[in-house]
C-alpha cells in the first residue's frame, strides 16, 4: 500500500476526544479501564460508558462518580451496536475513539489522535496495537476497500473518527449479530474509497489473554455475519475478480 507522510496539525486546533466503552460483564477489566481513561483524558476529553446488561450492573464507583469527565448509560441489554449507537449519540461534536473495556489506550494515543485527524478531518483512523508487530515509523498508509473486502486486520479499540463521520455514514448496523466495525468501516468505504488510513504506530495494548472480553462468540455467528456483510457492499465497493477467492473462505467455514 502507498504510504502518505505523518501528519502535522496545524492552527493550534485541539478537538475535544469522547473515549466510547460498551461494557457486557468483564467484570475484571472495570478497574483497569476506569483507570486507564482518567489518566490519558485531558480536562476537555470526555468517555461515555455503556453498560449493555452486565450482571451485575456496572457503577462508576468513587472517585469516578465524581469525575465530570464520565458519563455512564444503562440502558439494559441492547447489543453492542446500539450501545455504540447510544454512546456516539450522546457525545459532544469532536472526535470519537472506540475502546473494548479489556484493552488500554497508550499514554499517547490522543495526541496523535488529534494530531492525525485534524489534518485528515474526512477519514477514519486504525492503528496498530503494541503486541501485533515491530512498531517501525509513524507513516500513515492509505487502506483501499479491496484491502479490506479481503478481510479485518484491524482491532476496533484503535478506531477513531469525527462524529460528523458517524453521521453521514448512519451510525452502526445494530441488527448484525456481531462484526459492527467491520460493516462500519466498509459503509465509509463505500461512500468514499480514500476513506480509511493506517496509522503505523502502536496506540493501544490489546489483551491477548484467557479473560478477553469478546472470546467467547460462537464463530458459526461470526462467519455468517462476514458472508452478510460482504455481501451487502461487494457490487458498491466492485473489488478486483481475484478479491472473490477470498469469500470461499467464509462460504467453507475455514477461518
């Protein structure tokens, strides 16, 4: 992929970051994740939390009920996209940065968070996480929609964008079994196919462990819903004739 030099912000522009956490049980991440946000947050930053049904419930306990920076939503169980869907909803105008309640933003994260969108307002941003490889510069490089029609490298915990993306594209498919982001990022694909960027340098820390939030999806579901979401954007996003070897894959049931 064709890479684009590291972006600068310029005008002295500091957007507001809404951090975004659905929360479904996990009980031992709560801590961890609550601690994580106070310490990256600035005093402008905001994090919305979605507690999707957990059982038991998810409080924000002291001294983060007294954090003007929190916000915590408890709609009952609804899904992960509409939780999505209800945080972004609540969010001031900015940038949103998604996060799973199990990985950790880096110290770092919103500066170039910051830094990259403001100078690239129109498109949606991925980065790697610290354990997934070397970590060799800090280019940015273009994502094309074959690239991802192939499949989903990316962790959804690095995903940022400006609310106004969210707006324009409808927000998430809340009636996917799973796989949000994914659809997410092809409908931004599809409505303009220089919309995604990679961000060569680490972000986040991704859990990798026995406890990860999200290990217990059944792949049948998994699988079904990647056949349903590529097969709703393969005429819009027209991916090169070879692209389709890779849907015998899914078809197959080999992941």
């Amino acid at each position: 992929m064709q890479r684009v030099g590291a972006a600068v912000m310029g005008g002295g522009m500091t957007p507001p970051i809404t951090m975004i956490v659905t929360i479904h049980n996990g009980h031992d991440h709560w801590s961890g994740c609550l601690a994580n946000l106070a310490a990256i947050l600035t005093a402008d930053d905001g994090a919305i939390l979605v507690d999707d049904g957990s059982d038991p419930p998810f409080v924000l306990p002291a001294p983060y009920d007294q954090d003007k920076r929190f916000r915590l939503i408890s709609p009952g169980r609804i899904g992960r996209g509409a939780a999505l869907d209800l945080a972004i909803n609540h969010a001031s105008d900015g940038i949103i940065c998604i996060q799973d309640v199990d990985d950790r933003s880096l110290p770092e994260r919103l500066a170039h968070v910051r830094r990259i969108l403001g100078q690239y307002p129109d498109k949606i941003l991925l980065a790697a996480a610290k354990d997934d490889r070397k970590i060799s510069s800090e280019s940015l490089i273009p994502v094309p929609p074959h690239r991802l029609y192939r499949g989903n490298p990316f962790h959804h915990s690095s995903l940022a964008f400006w609310r106004d993306t969210w707006d324009t594209v409808g927000g998430y498919d809340a009636s996917l079994p799973c796989c949000v982001d994914y659809d997410f990022y092809l409908r931004c694909l599809a409505r303009r196919p220089d919309a995604m960027l990679f961000a060569d340098t680490a972000m986040i820390t991704r859990n990798r462990q026995g406890n990860r939030h999200y290990q217990n999806l059944d792949p049948s579901i998994y699988h079904q819903t990647m056949r349903q979401i590529r097969n709703r954007y393969r005429a819009v996003l027209r991916p090169p004739l070879w692209t389709r070897l890779y849907d015998l894959r899914f078809w197959r049931g080999i992941w």
